[in-house]
C-alpha cells in the first residue's frame, strides 16, 4: 500500500494523474512508486542533501521542485550506474525505471509546466537481448493437465481448471484471478477479462475450457462466501477460506502441479504457461500472429513476434519441403 504522507506533493500529483486520467492498473501505480521513491532518494544521496547512508531510510517528503528542477541527464545517468554498480540490476529492470522517469518528467514538463527543460527527453533505453520464451513442450503440457486432472484433493477440479484456462487461452495471472462468474458466456464459448493496463478484452473458449470450468462450478462452494472488498461471491476461483483466489494461491497451485508432474519449477512457472500456451497455439494450430496478439492482449506487435520462434523440427522440415530436395 502507497503510503502518500511519505511522498513529496508533486509525486503525488503524479500518481493520482497516471491512476484517474492514465487509467493504469494499481500494481502499475505501485510500480511507479517504488521506482520513483528509489529515483528520488538516490538524488538526495547524489546532491549530498543528507548524511544517510543506507538509500532505503532516506526520506524524500522534504524535496521540492526546486531539488527536481536541477536533475540533469547525467544525474540519471547517474542514478542508473548506481543500480548496476550497486544491485547489480539488469537491463530490462533498468529499462522499466527510465520508462517510469520519462512518463514522471513529461508529466511535470507538459502537464504542470513545473518544469521548463525535461530532463528525460533525450533519456535512452538500455538494448535488451533477445530471448526465447521458456515454454512446456506438448509433451509436457499434456503430462501436466494428466497429472492435475488425475490428483486426489479437495480442490482438484479448481486447479484443473485453472491449469486448462493458461495452457489453452495464454492469459495472464492477473486476468484469471480476475475472473468474475458473470463474466463467462457459456453459449459463446467466451469470457471477458481485465487485462493490462485496465483493459478490457475477450477470451474466447474451447470445449476443454468450457467442461473444466463447468465441472468446477458442480462443486464451487455455495454457502459462506465471504462478502468484502475483493467481490469474493462474484469470483469465479476461490480460496480454502471461501474468498477470491489469490495470486501467490495460484502460484502456488501451479508450482505444485509442475512438482508433481516432474518438471522444473525453477525454470517453468504461471508466466512460462502463458508462453506455453501461445507457443503451442503458433506452433501446432497456424494462427496468424495478428490474432496471437489480439488473443494475448498485446499492445505491440513487436511483444508477440517473440513467440515466432520455430523448433528445429520445423527448420528441418522446411528444408526437407523444399522442392528441390530431391533434385
């Protein structure tokens, strides 16, 4: 939870801006700040304004714009050395916090015109390298579905169920822990979720999907669901303690089930089962990559070209398809 008596006013402002006129998602807000929160510290740090030398209890309430308008592009630069020299950050860590300064400082710039020069303007985004998704091959999915839909428990027909909804619709766990009863159309073959960035999309259902859920919904508590803040009686997956499912739950429900089927868990988790899913669905069923980023809710293209990758089975076969192959 964003404690904002411990923000400065104009950080704030900023937060309240991305939440009501941005509309992003509360863990985005939350994102925005802890990496500004970092941000500002390290300049109290960097322009001496305080003899505290572990960064975590320095206090930024006290900055004002005045401290804020004298932040060059090399005092990010700066702030961004600090991270690799000191948390040994990785890129794409690093490029997350630059794209938050940018959004912060166009924010004081153009929108409260606190600022004359934007000292982000020309900020650059560190080259990530490119890797291949991590993903279940078919084999292993289908070992995973068996073992979850074989298991002996109170919950089974849950964590089939969820287990089926990311290996067949790649959706994120956010979305599936969203999911509202009211929300499924059962006649459609659909559901529509909120996906990133507070968006609403429309994932659509095969007949796997369809009889997990509805097997799950024969034995869905009835009586002594909680009513709070979570909407827990509305909730599609719920807890051992009658409330909406959690993520760490589904977490953990996933690390389980890949325990029990034999796989690695420190290489395969909820987020490799969404890349399963839209691997196998490119792989296997030749979806176009423009409906794999409808169906994914990617905002880019370029977010779902990752899944394009091919198997050396496929190369193989392409080569062996050749008509020349046999000349």
């Amino acid at each position: 939870m964003i404690k904002q008596e411990q923000n400065p006013e104009f950080l704030n402002s900023f937060l309240n801006y991305s939440a009501t006129i941005l509309n992003k998602s509360p863990n985005s807000i939350k994102e925005y700040n802890y990496d500004l929160t970092m941000f500002l510290r390290f300049i109290k740090l960097h322009f001496h304004m305080t003899s505290e030398c572990d960064l975590k209890a320095i206090e930024i309430n006290d900055i004002t714009i005045d401290t804020i308008k004298k932040i060059t592009l090399d005092d990010i630069h700066a702030f961004l050395a600090y991270l690799i020299r000191n948390y040994h950050s990785k890129a794409t860590t690093r490029a997350r916090k630059i794209s938050t300064i940018r959004i912060f400082f166009k924010y004081l710039s153009k929108k409260e015109k606190l600022l004359e020069i934007n000292p982000a303007q020309d900020l650059e985004t560190p080259k990530l390298d490119k890797r291949l998704p991590k993903y279940l091959s078919l084999e292993d999915s289908r070992k995973l579905l068996d073992v979850t839909s074989n298991e002996d428990n109170r919950n089974s027909e849950r964590d089939y169920a969820i287990i089926t909804l990311f290996l067949n619709c790649g959706m994120r766990l956010s979305e599936l822990v969203g999911i509202n009863i009211r929300d499924i159309s059962f006649e459609d073959y659909k559901l529509n979720v909120i996906g990133k960035g507070n968006k609403e999309r429309t994932i659509y259902l095969n007949k796997a999907c369809i009889k997990a859920i509805s097997d799950y919904l024969a034995v869905r508590p009835k009586e002594g669901i909680k009513h709070d803040a979570k909407y827990s009686e509305k909730a599609l997956f719920l807890s051992e303690r009658k409330t909406r499912i959690s993520n760490r739950t589904v977490e953990n429900v996933v690390t389980k089930q890949l325990q029990a089927a034999g796989l690695d868990t420190k290489k395969y988790s909820v987020h490799k089962l969404r890349h399963t899913a839209a691997t196998l669905m490119y792989q296997y069923g030749q979806v176009d990559i423009r409906a794999l980023q409808e169906l994914l809710g990617h905002e880019s293209i370029a977010t779902t070209e990752i899944y394009t990758h091919v198997s050396n089975d496929q190369v193989r076969n392409a080569v062996e398809s050749n008509p020349l192959a046999d000349f």
